[in-house]
C-alpha cells in the first residue's frame, strides 16, 4: 500500500513525488497554476492533483501526462 501526501505549489515536492512526474508538475506551476497539490495511487501509479484544476499523471505505458481534470 502506498500513501499519498499533500504539498502547496511552488514548494519542493516531497521525496515520495515520483521523479517521472516533478518536470511536469515544474511545467504546471511554471504557468501560473497554484494551489496544492495531492499525491495519490491508483493500481500502482502515481498521480498528482493539483486543487485549481490539474493533473499529472503517469499511464500505464510510463508515459507523464499533464491536463486539466477531466469530469
């Protein structure tokens, strides 16, 4: 089992943030994006969620997406 964490934008994410996911979530902040972001997992990959509206996530297939939320 793994737990997520939260952290506000523009601070270091925390060790458990994978390195995969952090140039993407730089590049979310980078654009004037703030907020706090939330770590979670689901089926083994990570994704973090960023309260005003953004996700970066890592597929099943490795590859790091970065989009607003999708309802």
């Amino acid at each position: 089992m793994q737990l997520g964490t939260r952290w506000a934008a523009g601070s270091e994410p925390p060790a458990s943030v994978p390195a995969a996911l952090r140039p993407s979530i730089a590049q979310v902040e980078a654009a004037g994006h703030g907020g706090h972001w939330t770590l979670t997992w689901l089926e083994g990959r990570a994704i973090a969620e960023l309260d005003s509206g953004w996700e970066v996530l890592q597929t099943a297939r490795g590859e790091v997406v970065a989009r607003p939320f999708q309802d």
